[in-house]
C-alpha cells in the first residue's frame, strides 16, 4: 500500500474523497484512517509505527483548525507529508498556515485549501511515486494530456 491518507476527523471524509478518487483513477493503491493529533495521540503513534511494514511510501494528512496532525506526522517519520488545509471557522486560513508554516527542519508540503488540495496532493503523492516508477509517469503524463485535452475542447 502505497499512499496513506490521515485525516483529523470524519467532517474531513467528504473532501478526502477528491483526493482517494484521485489515487485510484491513478491505480495507486491507499488506505485512510481517523485520527487526531490532538484527540487520539496515542493511536496516531500506533498506525505510524505500522507504516514501514506497510510498505507506505507517501503521506498524505488532512487537518482544519489549529491543523498539527500534518507537522506531527512529520515529526515521527521521514516519509514526504503532504499537509491538506480543511476548511474552517476561519475560512480554511488558520489551516493554511498551521500547515504551512513548519519552523525549519521538519518539512510539510502544503496544498490549497479543501478539494483542490485534495486533488492535488494525490496528484503530488503519484509525482513523487513517479520519480522511480516509470508506469507511474506513463499514467500522470496520460492525466496530463488528457486534461489538455478537457479544456480545449471547452
Ligand atoms: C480537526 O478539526 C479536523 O481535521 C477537522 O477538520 C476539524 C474539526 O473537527 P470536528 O469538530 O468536525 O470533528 O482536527
């Protein structure tokens, strides 16, 4: 299993969605799972020990608020994290930055807030997958033109 997807909180799902949606158009093979930084420490601890033994090789977190489930995923391993901002009170701007803005040393790749984010970080999970899988980059490169291809055609 290739992509994990972490998400703080069940109202996370439905956004999610675009990025799972994504990964499978793509045949990358995923899992999500519920958990919170803050609200299931333990547990987060627990499924990011099994994650070597999965075989993972991209994370991607999805968090709203004060959103430390990306940097806190990041902090307990060297796997790329992909930090997706979730809406909020706030409009998704505390998100925004609680991911964005990781102190030097422990990276986090932030996306656009919501479903364009979600999107997104699959497309940038199979990117990075793609960098040493061949078929991988056959298959984006495919997306590519045939998103080309969607808006010439109007
Ligand atoms: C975060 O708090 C979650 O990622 C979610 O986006 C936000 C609100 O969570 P709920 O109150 O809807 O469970 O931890």
């Amino acid at each position: 299993m290739l992509v994990s997807i972490i998400m703080g909180s069940k109202s996370d799902l439905e956004v999610m969605k675009e990025a799972m949606d994504t990964l499978t158009s793509l045949e990358v093979s995923h899992e999500y799972r519920i958990l919170s930084a803050h609200r299931t420490p333990e547990a987060l601890r627990d499924y990011l020990g099994t994650l070597p033994h999965l075989g993972v090789k991209v994370v991607i977190a999805a968090a709203g608020g004060a959103a430390h489930l990306p940097g806190v995923i990041a902090s307990s391993t060297i796997l790329p994290v992909i930090g997706v901002p979730m809406m909020s009170c706030l409009n998704g701007i505390d998100s925004l930055l609680s991911i964005n803005q990781m102190p030097k040393g422990i990276p986090v790749a932030t996306m656009a807030i919501g479903k364009s984010g979600a999107g997104n970080a699959a497309l940038y999970a199979a990117s990075i997958l793609a960098v040493s899988d061949p078929g991988m980059a056959t298959k984006l490169t495919e997306y590519r033109k045939q998103q080309a291809l969607k808006v010439l055609e109007g």
